[in-house]
C-alpha cells in the first residue's frame, strides 16, 4: 500500500453541467493522466452509447468529448493509501475540493460512478457541499454483474439531466 495524491486536475469548464466522479484513478489512469484510463472500463463506450457519438481513443479526444457534452469529471479522493486499483484498499481518503467547479459551472446534477464513490462521497464530500450526488452502477470491468447494454441504459439519466 502507498500513499498517492490525484495526479491530474479535474476537467471542467464555464459550460459544464454535469459532473461524473469516480472514486480515485486506477493504476491505468494514473499512467495515462486522464480519467478511465483501463481498456476494459466502459465508461468512454457508455458515455459514446448515451450521447449518440463516438468513442473517443486519445486523451485530446476523450478531454474534447466531455467538454462538447458539457461534463465535468473529477474523483472524490484527492488523495489516499491504496493498493493498485482496489478500490476496496482505499484507507486514509483525503477528499478533493469540488467548491472550484462548483464555483465555476452551473452543475445541475452531480453523478458517482459506482458504489464506492457514492459511500465517499457521503461521507467526505456531501457535509461540504449539500449537494447529493446519484450514484450509478460502475463502469469498471470488476462489475460484471452489469453489462454494457445495462450500463447504457442505467447511465441514460447523465444524457436526460442535460
């Protein structure tokens, strides 16, 4: 177990009307600097599927489809022991500020992805800002339970909150 801070900012901008948090970035995001960064996650196939558009490979791209779409994203740890990517490790969470984006876009909805990010969010994050956040059904290849058809039309509510 190791303690790392977030590596890379949010993404946000004055337009943003969503924001998608996750729990803490994968060792594959971690590598890449952007958000669902492991293959397998099928959050980009999700939000491609619920927005009508198509997956976006690169970072430049996948930063460019959540600006057009007017999606913030961002996690709800800035920083926390863990090991790898387990979610499950996570010890010693630091939550990150969302009062900046807040600040800056008028967020209509605020959405978790998955049930960890929901239970931080809970406790770290929603005595600051009073905002509830809908959790979603997680993206990430560990919830097989869920497959891609359900996911898009669980995630359906992200495109309706537009």
């Amino acid at each position: 177990m190791e303690h790392i801070l977030h590596p890379f900012p949010p993404l946000y901008d004055g337009n943003s009307e969503i924001l998608i948090l996750g729990s803490f970035p994968s060792v594959k995001s971690r590598e890449s600097m952007f958000f669902y960064g492991h293959p397998q996650n099928r959050f980009w196939r999700v939000m491609a599927a619920v927005f009508g558009d198509d997956v976006p490979a690169a970072v430049p791209e996948k930063r460019d489809f959540l600006t057009r779409h007017h999606v913030a994203a961002w996690d709800v740890i800035g920083a926390c022991d863990i090991t790898g990517s387990s979610d499950a490790s996570i010890r010693n969470a630091v939550p990150n500020d969302l009062s900046p984006i807040l600040a800056a876009a008028d967020i209509k909805m605020i959405y978790v992805n998955g049930k960890t990010a929901a239970r931080m969010y809970d406790r770290y994050t929603l005595p600051l800002t009073g905002r509830e956040a809908v959790c979603l059904p997680s993206t990430s290849p560990a919830n097989a339970a869920w497959s891609l058809d359900r996911l898009i039309a669980a995630w359906q509510r992200v495109r309706n909150a537009e």
